[in-house]
C-alpha cells in the first residue's frame, strides 16, 4: 500500500563542491511512525533532513512527501508544504530577539489569522505539552540546554505539523534531560498522529522509543530494521554502533590520502 | 615562488572574486526589493527596526551634530572676519551642513552605529541557525528578516542627517551669536535668504536617502553574506563600516558633481 508510506526516498544523491556525501539513499517512511536515522558525525544526516525539507535540492534521485516530488516543487509550492512540516534544528535555533512565548507563537502568527486569544490559548497547550509554561516570558539566553530544546520541540508542533524532523536532539543534554526529550517526541507524535525523522547517534535512547532505525555509512544506508531487529543484528556495523566499539567497519577519519603519501608528498615539495 | 604568472593568476582571481560578489549583491538587492511586500503590510515590522536604527543612533548623531556646528562656527567666523562679513556666518553653516556634512557625516557614524548592529544581528541569526530555521518554516527570511531592517535603515537615515543639520547650525548658532556676539537678526535672515529649499535643502535630503539605501544594503548583505562563525560576523561587521564608508565618500563626490555646478 503507497499511501501508507509517507515519505518515500529514492536513490538520493546529494554533493557538496563535487564531494560525495550523500550516495543513492533509499528509504521508506510509514505514516504516524517514529524513524530513526543513525550513523557517525559528518555522514550526511543533517544533508539528508534538508533535501526532504527542500532545502538542498540534491543532484539525483527523488523524494516524494504525500503525492509531491519535493526536488521539482517551486519555491512558493515548497513554502506551502512546509507549512505541514516542523522541524528541529540541531541547537534548537531559537529566535534570540524574542522570548519564549513569541517563539512558539511565531508560526501561528506567521501562517493564521486566529486572533491573539487563541494564539494564547494555543501556545499554553504546546508549552505546557513540553513542561514549560512557567517559562514563557523567558528569554532564549535564560533557558538551558534541554529547556532551550523542548521550546524548539513546542514551536516545532505550533502548527500541527504532519512530519516532524529532529536534527540530533539529544546532543549535549544530560541523561535525565536525553530522557525526558526522547518520551516527548514519542509522546507528541501519537498524540498530533503526526510521523517523525529523527537523526540522532544515540542508539540505546533510540532504541527505547522508536519503531524504525536506518543506518547511514559513507553516503547508504548500510543496514535497517525494528529496534528488535537490530538488537539481535550480527551485523558488523550495528555492532560497531550498538556497543561503541572503536575499531570495526566505521572510519572515524576525513577522507585523505594515506598519511604516507602526505608525508612523502610534503618531502618531494620542499 | 613569486612567479609574474602566479601574481597574475591571483590579481585574476581576486578580481572576478570582487566581481562575483558584486553580483551576488545585486541579485540580493533586487530580492530585497521583490520581497518587500511584507515590510509595508505589516509596518510594525518596519517601524520597530526604524525605531532601533534610529534611536540606536539618535544620541551619536545629535552630540557630533552639535560638534561639528560649533566647529564650524569658530572656523567659519575666523573666516569670514577677514573679509569682514561676519553676518554671513548663518548661511555658511547651514550650507556646509544641508548640502555635505549633514548627509555625509551622519551617514559615516550610522554605518559605523547602526549599520554594524544589522550586519552583526543578522549574522548571527545565520550563524545559529535561526534564518534557515525561519525557512524551515515557511517564512522567507529575506521577507520577514532582511527587508524591514533593510527599509528602516532607508527611511531613519534622512530623519537622522536632518536632526544632524539641525543641530549643526544650534551649534554654529550658539558659538557665533551667543558667545562671539555676531548680530541675531542678521545671522538668521542671512541663512534665510541664503539657503535655497529646492537647491540645497531638497538635494541634500536626495544624498541622504542615497546613502541610506547604500549603507543599509551593504549592513543587511553582509550579514546575509556573512561566513557563519564568530570569527565569520566579526569580519562581516568591519567590512561593513568600511565598504560603507567608501561608498558614501565616492557617492558624495558623484552626487555633489551632479548636482551643485554653481547655477545661483
Ligand atoms: N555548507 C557546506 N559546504 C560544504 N560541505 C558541507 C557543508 N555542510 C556540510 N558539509 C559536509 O557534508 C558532510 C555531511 O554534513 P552533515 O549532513 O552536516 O553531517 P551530519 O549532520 O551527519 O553530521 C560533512 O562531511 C560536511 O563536511
Ligand atoms: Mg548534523
């Protein structure tokens, strides 16, 4: 059934400069699930966010959202789909000249007409959804990390978005904060029946909440499956992720020559 | 190392760098220009950023204003006493101040004020993510961001060259009438007579307004610009100050020669 599938990748290729970074992905997103995208710092994860988004327009391959093929959408159709789009950047990205309260409401004032009751109303709702009621008349510079990422999580949702995407969301929180985000997006996405991306390399918090996990590796997707699925993998690369080995399939390097031919090469230019 | 061909290659590549950015600045303007719709829809949007880039340099602007008028007022009537016409101390300042300092002075401190606080807001927000957050949500940042800070620079700078002006020839005012005793009467029918609304007043709003399209460009592009790191805004902020300034002083020569060829 394709319309059960809400996002749907094909053979996405995306280069920066010429450099390879994102080479013939395919994936499948079903609707009102959780998805999870793992793989090491630097493999693409954030690339992969912003050519669903169509932010990047990638250089092969398709991705199709609902019935649209976003890399051929105009810029005026691609701002009218993203207002069924929410997504949270890696640091949360918070408007700094505005406080907390104006942060969540920046899309309802953005995108509708509703007057500034409701705009009230429905900004409490998302606050309080994230724990932070108390905290809207702060200003961005006054949260913490965790807080600073569950205002981003509220504003995110503002608009009832039917997919959400959280960049990295667990990155610098603390175990109980990791914890507390991590039930958020589960909570908050069965209760929009919204569908999520999440690109994370927390694997055990992922493990915990999420019903799909994709692996990236080099540009592919190297290995998939249920969080069942993947505990139970023998395979070398999710080992490798599962259990934080340092030594296995996954190079922790930019690519470059070998550190003898730099070596060499800098002899013979002198 | 330094091979003619390498030094060539370079100058090469430095120029069409040069180039390339100048168009990219152009294709910015007229973006800006496209997508200003929001800016006058929704006009507090315009008026707040009117409101700080005025106010930021209101206090900056007035006190040299005031300076400079006084300073005029010494040299000018240490000028004028040699010819013996003291009186004409109201019309020299006012003319110095309408048709140069006015516009060009206020507008060198209003990059350096002002100008500088856009390109680095605006830089930041691009380095934090906040403008592709905005695009993520289907606001244009260059409408809802960009334009508003781009027209309040516009219309606070002829407000601010003004009040410059104003304050200017108090100033003159103060030194020549109240201090040096020139006669009240005749410094202010002087001026009166001497001071051509079309000719001089009117053209030295038209410089102001060019200067002010000019330095709030070059503020809103290089913070859009902007390498999104601090080190990045930091630079972003100093090209700024002196692209403006540069810009401001080669404008006045262009405009002023075009406009003021001795006709009276
Ligand atoms: N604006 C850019 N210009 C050139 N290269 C980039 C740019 N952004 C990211 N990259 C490169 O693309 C690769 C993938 O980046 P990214 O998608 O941000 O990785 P991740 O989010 O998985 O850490 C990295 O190697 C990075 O160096
Ligand atoms: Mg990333």
């Amino acid at each position: 059934m394709p319309d059960d599938i809400l996002v749907d990748i094909e053979d996405l290729q995306f280069n920066y400069d010429g450099r390879p970074v994102l080479q013939g992905i395919n994936m499948k997103i079903p609707r009102g699930k959780v998805v999870a995208i793992m793989g090491g710092s630097g493999c693409g994860k954030t690339t992969l966010l912003r050519c669903i988004g169509g932010q990047l327009r990638p250089t092969g391959g398709r991705v199709r959202l609902e019935k649209h093929q976003v890399c051929e959408m105009s810029e005026a159709e691609l701002y009218r789909l993203r207002r069924k789009m929410g997504m949270l950047f890696q640091f949360g990205a918070l408007f700094t000249d505005m406080s907390v309260f104006d942060n969540v409401a920046f899309p309802l004032r953005e995108h509708t007409d509703m007057s500034e009751e409701m705009i009230r109303d429905l900004v409490m709702m998302k606050l309080e959804a994230v724990g932070l009621r108390g905290a809207r008349k702060l200003m961005p510079g006054e949260l913490s990390g965790g807080m600073a990422r569950r205002v981003a999580l509220a504003r995110a949702v503002a608009l009832d978005p039917m997919l959400v995407m959280y960049d990295e969301p667990f990155t610098g929180l603390d175990p109980i904060a990791l914890g507390v985000i991590g039930q958020l997006i589960r909570k908050l996405n069965d209760a929009l029946g919204a569908t999520s991306i999440m690109v994370t390399h927390d694997i055990h918090e992922s493990l915990l909440i999420v019903d799909y996990i994709y692996f990236l590796n080099g540009g592919r997707v190297v290995a998939e499956g249920t969080p069942d699925e993947i505990r139970a993998s023998k395979d070398p690369f999710v080992h490798q992720f599962v259990y934080a080995e340092v030594e296995g399939p996954v190079h922790f390097d930019y690519p470059a020559p070998s550190i003898r031919q730099e070596l060499l090469a800098g002899v013979t230019r002198v | 190392m330094f091979s003619p061909a390498s030094l060539i290659r370079k100058l090469g590549h430095a120029t069409v760098e040069r180039i390339w950015r100048l168009g990219f600045a152009a294709r910015f303007f007229v973006a800006i220009l496209r997508l200003s719709g929001t800016s006058f829809r929704r006009l507090p949007l315009t008026l707040r950023e009117i409101y700080f880039s005025g106010v930021l340099s209101l206090l900056i602007i007035l006190v040299s204003g005031l300076f400079v008028g006084l300073v005029l007022g010494l040299q000018g009537f240490e000028t004028l006493q040699r010819y013996g016409s003291t009186e004409a101390l109201g019309v020299l300042v006012a003319l110095s101040l309408t048709r140069e300092l006015g516009p060009v002075v206020a507008a060198l401190l209003f990059a350096s004020r002002a100008g500088s606080s856009v390109t680095a807001e605006i830089g930041l927000m691009k380095a934090t993510e906040q403008l592709k957050a905005m695009d993520m949500m289907a606001v244009n940042p260059i409408a809802r961001v960009v334009a508003p800070r781009f027209w309040g620079g516009v219309v606070a700078m002829p407000l601010l060259a003004a009040m410059f002006s104003a304050m200017g020839v108090l100033g003159g005012w103060l030194i020549g009438v109240v201090f040096i005793g020139v006669d009240d009467g005749a410094f202010w029918s002087q001026m009166q007579a001497g001071v051509d609304w079309r000719y001089d007043v009117w053209n030295g709003v038209i410089k102001s307004f060019v200067f002010g399209i000019a330095v709030s460009l070059i503020a809103v592009f290089e913070g859009y610009d902007s390498v999104p790191t601090a080190e990045g805004v930091s630079r972003a902020i100093t090209r700024t100050v002196v692209t403006s300034a540069l810009t401001i002083l080669a404008l006045d020569f262009v405009l002023t020669s075009f406009m003021f060829r001795g006709a009276s």
